[in-house]
C-alpha cells in the first residue's frame, strides 16, 4: 500500500485548510490509488476543533505540531518534524502545496530524507507501475513529464491543480497533536505585517481585469481601468512582473505569491501565462486571454483568446461595449 503524507503549513485559518486538504488528497489518489494510505501534517497547530472537523472531514489522522507561544514559522523547525514524521509514518511520497513556505522547506525537506524533489506539480500520469509528474517548463511555453524513480519523493503541488476526491481518505480520523521540535535559535521572525487590500475586492469582483508586461507602460495600465469600469462588482488586478515594474501596487497582484481569484470573468491583458500566474485564476468560470503573441501560454488556459497588443485591442473594445449599452 501507498502511503503519503500531506503536509499543510500556511496559516491554519478559514476553509482554506481543508480545500488544501481535499487537493492534495485527490493528488495522493492518482499518486497511489484509491487504497493509498493518506496522513496530514499540520504545521503551526490549529484549534482543538478545527484539527478535528478537518480529520473527519477528510477521514485522515491529522498531526499537528504546536508552536512555542510566540513563535512563529521556522524552514528548519519544520524540516525537522517532518522528516521524522515521515519516516515513523514511511511514507513514500511527501505532498506539500507550492505556495511560499511549501517551496521555502520542501527541498531541504528532501535533501534531509535523501529523496527525490519535483516542483510545481500539476498532474500526476499514470501507465501501470510506471508514474509521472507533470509540470510546466519554460515559462510555460513546454510541458514536462518527470518519471518516479525508487524512493522516496518530496513534491509540491499547484494549487488548483486536482479536485476535490470523490470520497475520504482511507484512514483513521484521529488527532495526534506534538509540539513542535527545537531549537528555535537559527532564523527569528523579526514582524509580520498584512499589506492592506487597498480599494481591491477580489472575493466579490464578478470580473477582473488583469494587466501584464505587454502593456508597456505604466500609463497604459489606466486602459485595463477603464474597461474595468464598462463592468458591474469588477477589480483590476496584474502579474507579478506588473507590479514589480510598479505599475500597480502589490495588493493587486494574481498570482502564486499574491491573490488567487474565481471571477466569473478573468480578462488578461498582455499576460503571456506563467504557472504561477495561470495557477491562481484556475478558479475563474471563463477566461479571456489578449496577447500579440501566439503562442502565448495564456492561450491553453482561455476560453477565448484574441492575438492583438492589447494596447491597441482594448480601446476598440470599450468603444463596442460603449456603442452597444448606447443602442440597448
């Protein structure tokens, strides 16, 4: 029998442990089959009820590692619990979410155990004995199929990625909490600050339109607003690279290391489609994607594409939107 460990290590607050849970569940199943033996691992604890619906939720024994009052995440910490809890559970495969802490320890988790690590898992093929990790390569522009070898594999997973499984784990709904090993001596957590939404509300925008590098210029941001504003309940948002360039602030930003979005419409303008980009709007009903490149990554995600520089496209759009509210 497969046996995998699930490895939650973002703030344990809200449904998000548990949609995270369900994800990683259904990557463990096409992983090791309906009969694989699952287990999760949560980092920083969490309530006494929380940890408990979250074990019946899923039918799984949930461990949860407490922190020290005060203390705060730690990459070697974790690395320490984990590998441990890893080989008392022997697990053959480790299945961590690519979000900022699961990349920060994941690969010296894997160096710890001696095991195999794959990033920016987004499927999993399977052809008998044979499995294979698929992931994006090149920005996108190519995909890669990574074969398991012997051992054991540390692997981060996209969020969005899998659904939810049709049922529950094959396990025992049990709560092992521990605290969390020491010392707590190498790296300290000097603050934490939350970055303020600003005028943004992503959670109730219907539509969202999205501003990249293809549009050129910080002034030309303001024509993703104006189309923005031909919408009701919409937001604007951009890619990392666009506010990196300062063109929009960061709490606009879509992406793995920003905000994950589920509009009913998602409009990408100048986007080419990088996976940390594409992850965090597979949430979206339907997507329409202006580039001027063709072959753009954006496009195997869109439900409609128009190969234009948006620069040019989107002022033509406004004014057929314009044009038509004036004749309804």
């Amino acid at each position: 029998m497969t046996r995998v460990l699930i490895v939650l290590a973002e703030r344990a607050q809200g449904p998000a442990p548990f949609a995270m849970a369900g994800e990683l569940a259904a990557c463990a199943r096409a992983f090791g089959g309906n009969d694989a033996e699952i287990a999760l691992a949560l980092l920083g604890g969490g309530t006494e009820e929380m940890t408990t619906e979250l074990s019946r939720a899923t039918g799984c024994p949930v461990y949860s590692f407490e922190y020290p009052h005060g203390a705060v995440y730690s990459c070697e910490t974790c690395t320490t619990a984990l590998a441990a809890l890893a080989r008392e559970t022997g697990a053959s495969v480790v299945l961590v979410p690519h979000t900022p802490r699961g990349y920060d320890f994941a690969p010296r988790l894997a160096a710890r155990l001696g095991a195999a690590c794959v990033t920016g898992v987004e499927g999993i093929e399977r052809n008998g004995d044979t499995v294979r990790f698929s992931r994006s390569a090149c920005f996108g522009k190519l995909r890669a199929a990574i074969a398991r070898g012997e051992g054991l594999v540390v692997a981060t997973v996209m969020p969005g990625s899998f659904g939810a499984p049709d049922n529950a784990c094959a396990g025992s709904p049990e709560v092992y909490r521990r605290p969390a090993p020491g010392p707590w001596m190498w790296t300290h957590t000097v603050s934490e600050r939350v970055t303020g939404s600003g005028s943004q509300d992503f959670s109730s925008a219907e539509v969202i339109v999205s501003a990249g590098k293809g549009m050129q210029k910080k002034e030309n941001v303001e024509l993703a607003r104006e189309l923005a504003k031909r919408f009701p309940r919409s937001a604007v948002g951009g890619s990392r690279i666009a506010c990196d360039l300062g063109w929009l602030g960061y709490e606009s930003q879509i992406g793995i290391t920003g905000r994950s979005v589920a509009p009913r419409l998602y409009i990408a303008c100048g986007i080419s489609g990088a996976f940390q980009h594409v992850s965090a709007i597979r949430g979206s009903r339907y997507i329409a994607a202006i580039n001027r490149d063709p072959w753009a990554a954006i496009f195997r995600e869109a439900d409609i594409g128009v190969v234009e520089d948006a620069v040019h496209f989107i002022p033509l759009l406004i004014a057929e939107i314009d044009r038509r509210k004036g004749t309804s």
